[in-house]
C-alpha cells in the first residue's frame, strides 16, 4: 500500500501566460510535432481520433519541453553549478540531451537495476550517472545528498512549475492544429504533463474536456481523487505511468480541471500498441498507448467526439515491441500455429506443406513432434506456424485440410501444451 500523495503545494497556480512564456523559451530548441486525424483507429473506435506526435522529439518523448523549460529558467550561477534528476526513463534523457546542448553539468540517479541500454543511452547524450538504490525513492536519497553537498538544481520530473509549463506547451499546438477537439485523454504518471495541458486546454476551451488515465496497477490519481490511499505494484509494459504518488503541484490542478481519471487494463494497452505500429506505423511505448488503450475500452463515452491523444512517447524495449507485434497478429490470426496429425510415413510431410501452398499459406515455421506418448504410434504430429491473409482466410485453410483427411488443432498465443491435445 502506497502512502498519501505529498501535500498540495502552496505555490501559485501556474497559468496560461506561463505557458505562453515557455513556448517562447522553447520556440526552435524542440520540434513543433504534427497532430494529424487518425482514420482507421476512428473506425474501430468510433469516435473521431487525432494524434499529436512527441514521439518525434529528439529523445523521443515529449519530456524535453519540461525539462528545456526547467534548464532555461536557471541563473549563471545555478547553470555552473549543475543540475540532477532522477529517472531511468524518459526525463533522464531528456535532461542529460538539453543540458549537453546548454553547456550545463548533469547528474542522473537511476536504480541500480537500470537496463545497461537506458545508462548507455542517457551517459551517451552526456550526462553523468549514478546508480543508487534498489528503486527511485532510494535514488531519491541519494540524489537530496548530493544537492546539499554541491548545490545541484533539481530538475523534476513532473512536480515542478518550469516543467508542468514547459509540458503545457503541447497543448497549445495541439489546439491550433485541432481546434474543435472535444476532449483530450492524456496519460497520468506524476501529474506533469496533464497539469500543463489542462491548464492551457481549459483556458483557450473551458469547454474541452481533460481525461486522464492510468494502467490499473498504478492508479495513485485515481485513487488521490477519490480520498483513497492507492495500492501500487507490479511489472507494467506502462512504466513511464507507474507512479506510486502524485505531486503536490500536480493534484490540485487535475482535481480541479481534470474532469476524471480512468484506469485501463495491460491487455488494452498492449493491444493499443500494437494498433499504433499496425495501422499508424508509429512506434508507441506502453505510458504512451494508454489514451488510446483508453478510447477503445470505452467507446460509448467516447462515441462522434472529436478526441486528442498524444503519441507521448516512443522509448519502448524493441524486444518487447517485437512480441506485441507477434502476439498481436496471433489474435488477428494473420499469423496462426497449428498441430497436425499425419501418418508417419514417407512423402506425407511434403503433401502437407503442398496442401498449405494451395491454400495460399506462407509457412513460417515447421516442427516434428513424434516421441509423445499420446501419439499412436505410427502417426507423428507437425507443428507449423503460417502467415494468413486475416482470420477469414486462416479460417478457410483449417478447413480445407480437415476436408483433406488431416486431424487440426489451432494452438493459440499461449500454447497447445504437452498434455495432449484433442485433434479434430
């Protein structure tokens, strides 16, 4: 069980002149992304979807407009000392590539179980890491000794007012570009990037509505809004949202101009990933996915709105994405595994890859499985992996080799297991 969220911040509210201000500062140091319609995920979703592209940012997230702003906003002798942050994503890079740019020393505290690839990435951009702690509260430790050792300036990832203005800026271009958006869902780790676009969205458009949403094993705003305590945990493929609390200066603002917060399932966001690289040809990683992962477990709410989402984020393990992509074309059944049974005796193996060439299947993969012992003893089974046209042409190949005399089974994502199956 988590703790409470920090108490709210006595700060003065930020306000759309101070995004205004940032945009200034940004203005020719970030890309202005496109935000362009989004056809084929209107069609499955039923609303009217438009994308904003972050992912095109130079370390391919939309992290760099907060922490720009956060780098601009230092004196001489705050610049000289050098800044810090703690973060083994996306804010790290972002950090350790614009403070590089500006001549200003960074330090980076990660996890001691960082991946080497996102050390590598961020010591590569120029920052110096650190690796401390088995989590980023204890980093965070290590990071608060640092700063009264030399003076560092944090650079926050979310619950800071230079950042929450500089993340605003996002929404300012999205509504230029769209300006007859009815809603904007975005994704909620900390609170920093929903606070600044709420706070420019609602300003030019009182009437736009602001959804946030959270993976459900993270849902510490949810939980915030509604006076509870959250209970936190567990591997996400959303790690750039699984936040435990959050901020002081992030929590008022989504509870006044947040009008909810929605939690959605990793099965949702894993296919909503998968639906960005298939029909948007974009890479998303999972934080990033979760507007639209939102969208389609909703779509009566949803339904003849004209919604924004944000390609927040692009930094996704290629492994990772490599097995959605495969996972997702096995429930599409453009990529189907079946088991065989065939007599075994010479030539039925090449009658049966024949029978697979009529049919118009591209075999990927084959296996022999003779020595099981629910096997007859003169029959073998033939696992094979074949590429389809879609479910209606997969289905049509499982007919036509029943109709031929073979015994099919359909192995799913998960497996036939070794039990033995039960062959049609």
């Amino acid at each position: 069980m988590t703790a409470p969220a920090a108490r709210e911040s006595d700060e003065p509210r930020i306000s759309l002149d101070d995004i205004r201000a940032a945009r200034q500062r940004l203005r020719g140091a970030i890309i202005r992304t496109p935000a362009v319609e989004a056809p084929k995920l209107s069609a499955l979703s039923s609303a009217q979807i438009f994308i904003k592209y972050e992912n095109m940012q130079a370390t391919g997230s939309f992290k760099e407009r907060g922490a720009l702003n956060k780098l601009l906003s230092l004196d001489a002798a705050q610049r000289e000392r050098g800044v810090i942050a703690i973060s083994a994503g996306n804010h790290a890079q972002a950090v350790a590539h614009h403070a590089a740019r500006l001549g200003i020393p960074a330090i980076i505290v990660m996890p001691e179980g960082t991946p080497f690839t996102k050390v590598g990435n961020t010591e590569a951009l120029g920052a110096k890491v650190i690796l401390h702690g088995e989590s980023v509260a204890e980093s965070r430790v290590a990071a608060d000794r640092l700063i009264v050792e030399h003076g560092f300036t944090l650079v926050h990832p979310y619950d800071d007012p230079a950042v929450i203005a500089g993340q605003g800026t996002a929404a300012l271009e999205f509504l230029e570009d769209c300006p007859d958006l009815d809603c904007l869902v975005v994704p909620v780790g900390g609170g920093g990037f929903i606070s600044g676009v709420a706070i420019a969205a609602k300003a030019l458009k009182p009437e736009i509505e602001i959804v946030g949403v959270e993976v459900e094993s993270y849902p510490s705003t949810y939980a915030a809004l509604r006076g509870r305590i959250a209970e936190c945990g567990g591997a996400t493929l959303a790690e750039g949202i699984a936040v435990k609390a959050p901020g002081a200066n992030t929590l008022p603002v989504m509870r006044d101009l947040v009008s909810d917060v929605v939690l959605v399932s990793e099965s949702m966001i894993e296919r909503a990933v998968f639906l960005l690289a298939s029909l948007q040809k974009t890479v998303a990683e999972g934080a990033s996915a979760a507007g639209l992962a939102a969208v389609l477990s909703d779509p009566r709410r949803f339904s003849g709105r004209r919604v924004g989402l944000f390609q927040s984020g692009a930094n996704i393990d290629s492994r990772v994405l490599a097995a959605i992509i495969i996972r997702g074309l096995e429930r599409e059944s453009k990529i189907l595994s079946l088991r065989i049974q065939v007599d075994d005796r010479p030539g039925m193996l090449g009658e049966l890859t024949s029978e697979l060439g009529r049919c118009g299947a591209n075999i990927l993969e084959v296996h022999h499985r003779r020595f099981h012992l629910y096997v007859p003893a003169k029959s073998t089974l033939v696992d094979v992996v074949i590429e389809t046209k879609d479910a209606r042409h997969a289905e049509e190949i499982v007919v036509t080799l029943r109709a031929r005399g073979f015994r099919v089974e359909r192995l799913h994502a998960s497996g036939g297991g070794e039990a033995g199956p039960r062959m049609e």
